[in-house]
C-alpha cells in the first residue's frame, strides 16, 4: 500500500514473514499517444488470498491498469509484478493467472468447448488436467456449450469467459467488469462463485463499477478516479470512513435547519422519505437529541456505512484537492 | 497439441478456408469446360500471353495448368495470398480472443510465428489445388503427353518440342515460382495485420499493394526503378514452357520476393512485439 493511502493500509504480514504480495503496482503510469495519462503514478499491492476490488468510474484507468498487469500494454512508468515476477509482454508467470479482460470473446464460428480447448491447449497445457468439470460448472451452459459461440448471449459469452479463466484453478483471478452483461440471477451467482473461488485460496482482483458488488464480494478495495490513485484498505475500514445516518421526522425541512447547526454534522440532505446525514465525529443519539430538543418528531433513525458512501466521499475529496 | 496444432483447428473449420479451396477447383473446372467447349485459335504477338497457352493446352493437358496459373496469378492468386496474410493477427483481434491468447501466455513472436506460416501453408495449398485441379482436368480432355514444335505468332515465333516428363518438371517450377512470388503478398498483409484490427482492411491493403505495383509496372517511363516492383517479374517462370529454359528474370524476381519477405516480416514481427493490444 502506498504510504499516504487512505483511510488504512490492508493488513501487513507479520514482521518476521517476508511480504511477498500477489500483485504488485508501484508508480504505474501510461500515457497514451494523444497525450492522454490513462493511468497516473498508481501503486498498490494485493495480498494473497485478498478478493481486491479495483473502483473508479467510467475513464479512470481500470481497465488500462489490469492490462498493464497482464502484459497486454506497455507501461510509459513504473512498473507491475506478479508473484514476485517482473511483467513484461507475454510473461511466464501469467501462466498461474486466469483473466477475463472487458467483454469475453471467442473464436465465433468454433464451439464452447472448443473454445475452451484451443485456448487452453494453444498454451502448452493438456486439456484434461485443467479442471474443465469445474469451469463447465461455471459456465453452465447445458448442451450449449457443443453450440458455436456466435449463437450465445452476451450473458452466455461472459459466462464462458470466467471457465476460460478458472480453467487449470489459477492462484490469481483478474476479472474485469465481470458481471458486464449478466441479468441479477447470474450476477448473484458470479458473486458466490467468487467468494467459493477465495475461499479456495486464490487471490482475486477485479475491476467494477458497481459498488454494491464490491461490497458484497470484496476484502480489498482500490479507488482510482482520473488515472490516480484516491483510495485503498480494506472495504470495512473504506466504508467506516464514510459514516452517514438516515433520518424520517414529521418536518423535514426544519430538521435539516437544525442538523445543520450540531457539530460534526458535514452535510444533509433530502432522501424521500427522509433525510441522510453525513457525519464525522459525531454520534447518532446527539443528533436525535438535538431533533427533539428542537421539537421535531423522530420516528426513524438508522445508520449507514455503505461503500457507495465512501465512494462518493472519496471521488468529492479527490475533486475538491484537485481542482 | 501445441499452438500450431490450435491453428490447423481454427483454419481448418472456418468457412473462408473452405471457399477459397473450393474456388480453386471450381475456377480450372470452368476453364476447361470452356476451352473444350469453344477451342481458342492461334493468338498473334510475341508470344507468352494467356491466349498462347490457351492456345497450347489444346496441344497436351500438360499444359492446362500453366495457361489456368497465368491467368489466376494476377489476380485471384494475390487476392488470396493478400486475404490469408491479412487475417493472420488481425482476425484474432477483431474478434476480441488476442488478448486471452496473449495472457494465456503466448509467447508474441511464437504466435506471429505460428500465424504467419499458417497463412504461407494455406497460400500455397490453394495454389497447389488449383495447379492439380488443372493437370487433372487437362490430362483427362486433352491427354497426358509432351508437345511437338508449335508456332505461334504467325509462324514468328516457335514453341520447343518437350515431352510430358520436361512439361511436368517446368509445372513444378512453375508453381513453385508462382507461389514464392505472392510470399510479398501474404508478408505485406501481415504486416499491415499486426497494426489493424481489420482483417478486411489488412487484406484489402496487400491486395492494393499488388494493384498499384502492376499499374506502375506497365508505366516504362519509370525506367529501372519498376526492376523493383514486386509484380515486375510475376511471369517470368512463362520462359520455362515457351522458350524451355528459366530464365535468369527468375532469379531476380525470387530476389526482389525475399526482400519484400524480409523487410514486411521484420516490421510486422517488431511492431507485434512492441503493440499495446487494446481489442
């Protein structure tokens, strides 16, 4: 973790075990022709065994950043290693990794399975130790999978993407925007896949955009907005940064005037039915003491630590230094 | 089964291969219907046009194969080796699979490797089934035999007696001759599929390249600098059937090809090498 990551570093190992992370990104930066910096002195390191999500909006450099991680693209700075190995193009390490980068594609006028073979195989790897029951468990296409990929869904596509990827148990998953295409059902069972996946062992960094994902599958989070790096830690400690409250009173308007007024209030605002306060250091009960000391009626009042929170926070501090 | 092994499935099942074979045999079999059906007459000239050796195959089927090679070298042989070179590594890219490939890992000079033998084999297989369609078809209307003295342009000039053993050894040359003779086509295409994700876009460039050499090719105002062009000595191997020797344009020609090979496939290989893959 970089030294001025906010708000806590992930877990370091014990002093006397040497750190030896799964990935690691130390002042990452690519500039594209146009002079464009898609990815901007970004550095991070991901544990084995962490299920890291890599956050940021639309442009911040995700998707660049897992490319440079896997070869694909040559970094104009800086540097990537995976397992302790240096990443050049076509790395042999990469061989221990599974990757699914953007919308899974195929061969379209060759089979699933026949996918998954060529793939496998154009590796060097024999077919039939590479755990192919499981990655057809993945996929769960049925018979579908003896079909030409040119007859699949979006979702049927990305659900063969995330086989190919588990083909040969992989120590490292790097998956990016894996649910891209997939309706709820199957996106709650990619979910559960990955958390089976970590469970296993392996170590998992994925990109999303959807924070409630993240939330639910991640131990790790990264937040980048505009190439940089905004944010990392664990996503307890990312979200315990960010505490808010939710409030229903019988005058809203008036209740907000008066919350506005209490210390550690940072801001309120409406949320039919009722309000969402920011806070920092301030306490749940001084808020509703001060309702009802103002005589506004409390009939609700719960507390939020949500990523999507942290998030937002996070993304404002960043604009606001930036600017 | 190693990365080839994955090449010869992927070409093998894939519909455009299939085609392109199948025009192989298709386009003899028409030729010679036609020719059987409405004999050619004597050509006038110099002698070494297309109408010659329409002309000659009526003498031996023998010699079908090398009027069917003329006539389909300057056009549709390049379309085809422009059509293999081109879809080499931008076929993959389009698709989307490159980068799975490239994170497998595949080595990136191992796949251009694999990719650009891929398209040599399969250029020179389609040559090689039009050629043996022809003799087939030649030998089976016309006759498995050598040919006596022909003349040709109104008694100017003379074709040399051959026997079929002679004919056959030229056709070898011949094909073989031909088929190096596209090598710039398919180096070309690849090269320019290394930067592309257009396998169309890439072949279409070979196949231009090969146009815009045979437009400035009849242009002799150029002078010497047309030695150079890759299409300059494209039917030099003619000499092997109308005057019975290789002529030594053969050699220049083979030359002029493995320059062309060299210079397309070291930039295709280096920019490959050096390409940040964004499909």
């Amino acid at each position: 973790m970089p030294p001025d990551a906010s708000p806590t570093p992930t877990a370091a190992p014990p002093a006397s075990v040497p750190a030896s992370p799964v990935v690691e990104v130390q002042s990452l930066s690519k500039r594209f022709d146009q002079n464009v910096l898609a990815v901007d002195d970004l550095t991070f390191t991901v544990e084995r065994g962490d299920v890291c999500g890599l956050l940021g909006p639309n442009g911040a450099g995700k998707t660049t950043t897992l490319r440079m991680l896997l070869g694909l693209i040559r970094p104009t700075g800086g540097g990537t290693r995976v397992f302790g190995e240096a990443i050049v193009p076509s790395a042999r390490v990469l061989a221990r990794v599974g990757a699914m980068i953007e919308q899974a594609a195929f061969v379209p006028y060759l089979t699933g399975l026949t996918n998954l073979r060529l793939h496998w195989e154009a590796g060097g790897g024999d077919f039939e130790k590479a755990d192919v029951e499981g990655a057809l468990a993945v996929a769960a296409l049925g018979d579908a999978i003896h079909r030409k990929v040119r007859t699949y869904s979006q979702g049927m596509r990305q659900r063969l993407g995330l086989a190919r990827a588990l083909l040969g148990q992989p120590e490292l998953l790097v998956l990016d925007e894996p649910t891209n295409g997939l309706d709820p059902q199957e996106m709650r069972a990619v979910r559960g896949l990955l958390r089976r996946v970590a469970d296993g062992g392996t170590t998992v960094l994925l990109s999303s955009h959807l924070l409630s994902e993240v939330e639910q599958v991640c131990t790790t989070a990264v937040v980048m907005d505009r190439g940089r790096l905004v944010a990392s830690g664990t996503v307890a400690d990312l979200m315990q940064a960010a505490v808010s409250a939710y409030l229903e009173v019988d005058d809203g308007e008036r209740a907000a005037r008066v919350l506005r007024e209490v210390p550690g209030v940072e801001g309120v605002a409406p949320e039919p039915p009722g309000l969402s306060v920011a806070m920092d250091g301030v306490e749940r009960w001084q808020l509703v003491d001060a309702l009802v000391h103002a005589g506004v009626k409390v009939t609700t009042v719960t507390s939020r630590h949500r990523l999507e929170d942290a998030f937002l926070g996070l993304l404002g501090e960043e604009t606001e230094r930036t600017s | 089964m190693s990365l080839v092994g994955t090449e010869v499935v992927k070409q093998g099942r894939r519909l455009r291969t299939w085609v392109v074979f199948g025009l192989m045999v298709a386009i003899p079999v028409i030729i010679t219907f036609a020719l059987w059906a409405n004999p050619p007459s004597q050509p006038g000239g110099e002698g070494g046009g297309g109408g010659d050796f329409f002309f000659l195959s009526r003498s031996s089927g023998l010699l079908l194969p090398a009027a069917v090679l003329l006539v389909a070298s300057r056009f549709l042989l390049i379309g085809v080796a422009a059509l293999f070179g081109g879809d080499t590594i931008a076929a993959e890219a389009s698709w989307g699979n490159l980068r799975s490939l490239l994170v497998r890992p595949v080595q990136r000079g191992r796949l251009v490797l694999v990719k650009l033998g891929a398209a040599t084999v399969l250029t020179a297989l389609s040559t090689l089934i039009l050629v043996l369609t022809a003799l087939i078809a030649g030998v089976i209307v016309w006759g498995w035999h050598g040919i006596a003295g022909v003349s040709l342009g109104f008694g100017f000039f003379r074709v040399p007696s051959q026997s079929a053993g002679l004919l056959l050894w030229h056709l070898v040359i011949a094909t073989a001759y031909v088929t190096w003779s596209l090598a710039a086509a398919v180096a070309f295409g690849f090269m320019v599929s290394t930067m592309s994700d257009a396998p169309i876009g890439a072949a279409a460039a070979a196949f231009g390249l090969y146009v815009v050499s045979a437009i400035l090719d009849a242009v002799s105002a150029i002078g010497s600098i047309r030695n150079g062009f890759p299409t300059h000595y494209s039917d030099a191997w003619q000499d092997l059937f109308i005057h019975n020797h290789a002529s030594f344009e053969m050699v220049l020609g083979s030359l002029v090809q493995l320059g062309y090979v060299v210079a397309f496939c070291a930039i295709g290989v280096w920019w490959f090498r050096r390409k940040d893959v964004m499909s």
